[in-house]
C-alpha cells in the first residue's frame, strides 16, 4: 500500500498532497499496531498485573493513534482546529506511552519496539502540524 | 445496559463512580450513532454533495465520540491529562458538528436529531471535566 | 437517543425501519460498552492473569459488537451477504464471552452484568436475521 | 514498523510467529486505509452519488478489516471459532469491494488502488486460514 499515492487521486488534492500529514497518519496506524500487541503481550507476561499501566497507556495510545489516522485522512471538507488539536493530544498520547514503555523495555521487547514506534509517531505528529493550517 | 452499575462493579471505582464522566461516555456512545446515522442518511440525500462538510464533521465527530467512551470507560490505572483534553476536544468536535448541522435541521431530520445529540454530548463533556483531574 | 426515530429519517428507508436490525444495533452498541468494561476490570482483579481467556474473549466480542453496530446502522446502498454474516458471528461471539463471563459472575459482578448484555446482543442479533435479506 | 518482531516478542507466541496470520493483519490494516481514503475521495467526486454503493462496499469493508486485524492480532488466549469465520469474512467483503471498485477503476484511480488493496487482503486472508485452527 503506497499511502501517498492514494491520497494524490483524491479530486480535491489536485497536488496539495501534505506529505508530512501522510505520514503521520501512516505511522499513527502502525503506532496503533505496536501498541495492540504491547497491551495483550503485556496481559500475558507472568507480572501481569505490575504492567496495568503501561496496558492502560498502551490502549489509550493506539485508540487515540487510529482516531488520528482516521481524521486526518480524510481530505474531503474541512475540519482544521479540530484535527490540529488531535494531532497534538495524539503526540502527547504517544510520548506518556513512550516513557511508560520505556522503564520496560530492558525486560520486554515488545515494550522496547512499542516505545520505538510512540516516539516516530510523536515526532510524525509534531512535524505534520505545519502543514494542518 | 445500566451504564452505572457495571462501573460501580469494578475493583479499583471503590465508590467513586464519576457520575458525570459515566454520562459523557454514554452521550458519547449515543452521539457517535446519531452521527453515524446522519453520514450515511446525507450520502443518500438528492443533494449528497451540498452535504458533504455535513458528512466530514460527522465523520470526525462520531470517530472523537468513540475514542472518548472508549478512554473515558477505562477505570485501570490513569492518564488524566490526556483523558481531559480529549474530553474538551470532544466538545468542539461536537459543538462544530451541531452547527453544520442546525443549517440543516429544517430540511433533514437526521441533521436535527443529530444536532441534538451532539449538544447534548457537547453539555455531558463539559459536566464531565469537574470529575477528571 | 432514539435509535429508531434517527434511522426513520433516513431517504432510502421510507417506513421500512426493520425495527428488530436497530434493536440489534442497539443491543450491539451497549453489548460493546459491557465488554469494554468487563475487560478493564478484570484487569484490575488480583487474579488478573486468571482473567486473561475472558478479557480476551470481552475484546474480541466488543470488536464484532463495534463492527455490527457500524454496518447495521447503514442504509444507504447494500451488503446484505456480508451483513447476515457479521450479525451471525457477532451472535456468536456474544455466546462464547457469556459462557466465560458465567463462569465468573459469582465473583465478579462485571462478569454477571456483561454476560446478561452477550445473552440479550445475542437473541437480539438472531432476531435481527429475519429482517436481513 | 516490522509487524513480525513486535510479535515474536509476545511471551505466548514462543516461535509460533503464524506469519501468514501477521501478513492478513497487516494486509487488513493497509486495506482499511485504502478503503477509508477511496471512501473520503468518491464523495468529493462530481459524481458522488453514482458512487454510493461503492463508498458503502468501502466503509463496510473498511469496519471488518480494522476488526479482523484487532483479533488476528491477539495473541493472550483463544478464540479461534470466531477468528477463522471473521478471516473468511473479511476475505468476502474484500472481494465485494473489489469487484464494485474494479468497475470504476478506469475512472478514478482511488478505485484503482483500492481493488488492488482489496484483492491483496483477500488472498492473504484465505492464506492465513491455513494457520487458524
């Protein structure tokens, strides 16, 4: 799936494709990813229940990571402030999860790569912000 | 569904049930149909396209409507500061869509029942922010 | 909300409301939210990792209930195929998280109060097939 | 993000990577964003409504892929019914998108790009079948 391409066809980017929003929003979805499997890796690690944080941070991340994706995919009508301050709380979002994992990620790899895709996305976030205007 | 009671039922709620944030999710599980309904009964409109900043706020809105129950559900372990500004994002998103809406409202009945939904939505958020801090 | 009062405005539905689809997506609805709960919870029970088969079990069947909600509310164009057989599973899954979450309800009242929300999403989704066709 | 390391981390998985399983949550994944932005992008065409159908195809689609990554994505416990009739399902759906999208990928490239994300999701859904028992 080459994320740039399809949103290029939409009739109403005629060229403004705002290659930074698209890859925040790609690396959103994966962010998304790594976090769904570091909560249910987490449930099943044997100190289950010392990790009910970072499972808690990890599913507010990824709901928070596919609402982003989801609106800020969207290329038809408006719904700039709206979507401004998503992106902002998603990279919020995924710097708490970040640091949560990372006390972790010595013991858990999963905790380790989830912290690695918070952070890609937090910066995704950061730099898309300049072209949501 | 007795949205109270099975709050009430989990371990770490000891009686702080939140009252007011039990609402919120509820409005905002509900508002997020309301919009849900309203996108698809716009598509099907004789004037689908005149509609369509109508469809893209109830998009988004019905997409911020359920990342808020679903983080504003979770009782295990915590994550206010995030949990607060979507809640108020949440409230814009759905003080934006009732307005495109109200535009609406004398023609398409699901512009006006969703406009009201969402009103009410916006009110429970608001309401709910007393109680997370 | 009133779930059939929104969905009677609908262009393409003219009286047709199939009222026992939007009871299903109602039950379905609320089914997710019980599940949601129930999942979280159970992660704060001391006997978390104990838990884990029937969180598992809450998450997959709040997915299918989300997703049966989502594609039984829309009325505009057609998937009846893909629809009977999504209702079928969720009904499924409903009986297979109430089977788990029964096995619990005498400790857990999430557990007792969520298997009563799988068992009516599940009569409510059978229900519901004879009207999708 | 690499899909398969983030699973290999799971204590449970021990080996038992299922990587055509990995490959149908990952083509899920990318094929719900193709769906979302083929969906966002027939709206804004001037001829929106001759495309409801195939918005409609494409947000039902769009649903069961997101649900068919979240469960085929867990790793902590089983529900392996549920999950080998929802792969096949999701196999379904995606062939009918595909099919609607195929007829107007001559017209609109987000059609185009769509059917072929659609045609790669169902053959790596039947693929992962054989690893769902």
């Amino acid at each position: 799936m080459d994320f740039r391409a399809i949103i290029a066809s939409h009739p109403d980017v005629k060229g403004a494709t705002a290659d930074r929003l698209i890859e925040a929003t790609h690396a959103a979805l994966h962010c998304a990813h790594a976090c769904h499997v570091c909560a249910d890796a987490c449930l099943a690690e044997p100190m289950a229940q010392d990790l009910a944080q970072c499972i808690r941070l990890d599913q507010d991340c990824a709901d928070l990571c596919l609402a982003t994706w989801s609106l800020g995919t969207r290329r038809t009508g408006q719904n700039v402030e709206v979507l401004r301050q998503l992106i902002e709380l998603c990279a919020k979002a995924c710097r708490m999860c970040a640091e949560e994992c990372e006390r972790h990620a010595g013991m858990h790899d999963h905790c380790r790569l989830c912290a690695d895709s918070c952070r890609k996305c937090e910066a995704a976030c950061r730099a898309a912000l300049a072209e949501v205007h």
